[in-house]
C-alpha cells in the first residue's frame, strides 16, 4: 500500500515547505514508475509521463499539492585531478556521468576507469558524497555508458 502518489516534480529552488523527505542515490534519481520510501517511512507511487532525472532539491509534488524533497545520498565516488580538460574529455568520451568543478572531477567509481586515469596522469581518491554530475547537452537529461540517444525529459 502506498501512501501518496507523485505524478509531477518541482526543481530545486522553485518550491518550499516539505512534509518529509526521501535520500536517493544517483541512479535512484532516474524513474519513471516507482515506488519510493521517504524519510518518515512512507511510500510515494511516483508514476510520470516520462522516465525524468531528479537533482539535489527536486520535489515530488503530491496529489493535494504538498511536497516531499529530494536529497541526494552520499555514495561511493572518485575524486580526479589532474589535467581536468584532457581527463574529462576520457571521461566523456566514455558516456560516464561527471561532476565537473573548478578543481576536480567527480565520478562513480569503476575500476576500468579509475585505471584509465592513472595511466593518463590523473591522481584518482575514493570519497563518499553526494553525486551530482552535469546533466544532458541542454541542461537536463541524462547520459549513460554507451547507450546512445538515451535522455530524459522534464514534465
């Protein structure tokens, strides 16, 4: 049984006052139909039009119009510095989701690509944190390993 249902989202920054939350991984972010256990151990059937990729600060929007905030779990990454241009180029080139700032590079771990790093010079750290990589070529979306043509849409 489930305890509310989400059929539409509001982006972080454009909604205030949550009744509850919910901690999801990267991957956890991406859906279209499913159910969901938030914080206070309620259940959200989340069910939209379209597969949609929630960020840091999303919220669901529950039928009455309350909201239950989306907060992104820490989880198993890489740190990568180096030559960040070059780096993150091989890491595109590769379809990985990336977090880009202005001093590292954060990735999922794997250990074909942490390999790859270090043999083109990167210094590679395994951190535990929230990951939350660019989204698609305009703003939204997102790309995976080798599956070309994959995004999602916002509703």
């Amino acid at each position: 049984m489930v305890d509310f249902i989400s059929h539409a989202i509001c982006r972080a920054g454009q909604w205030s006052k949550a009744i509850d939350l919910c901690i999801l991984s990267y991957d956890e972010r991406f859906l279209r139909r499913k159910v969901i256990k938030t914080f206070q151990d309620k259940k959200i059937f989340v069910d939209f039009k379209h597969t949609t990729s929630l960020n840091n600060h999303d919220a669901f929007v529950l039928e009455d119009g309350r909201k239950i905030e989306v907060i992104a779990a820490e989880e198993p990454l890489y740190a990568v510095t180096g030559d960040l241009v070059k780096l993150g180029w091989h890491i595109g080139n590769r379809h990985s989701p990336c977090q880009i700032e202005a001093d590292r590079l954060v990735i999922q771990r794997d250990p074909v690509i942490e390999h790859m790093l270090k043999l083109l010079g990167a210094n590679v750290a395994e951190i535990s944190e929230p990951f939350t990589p660019e989204g698609g070529a305009y703003g939204y979306g997102r790309t995976h390993r080798h599956e070309h043509g994959v995004t999602a849409h916002d509703n």
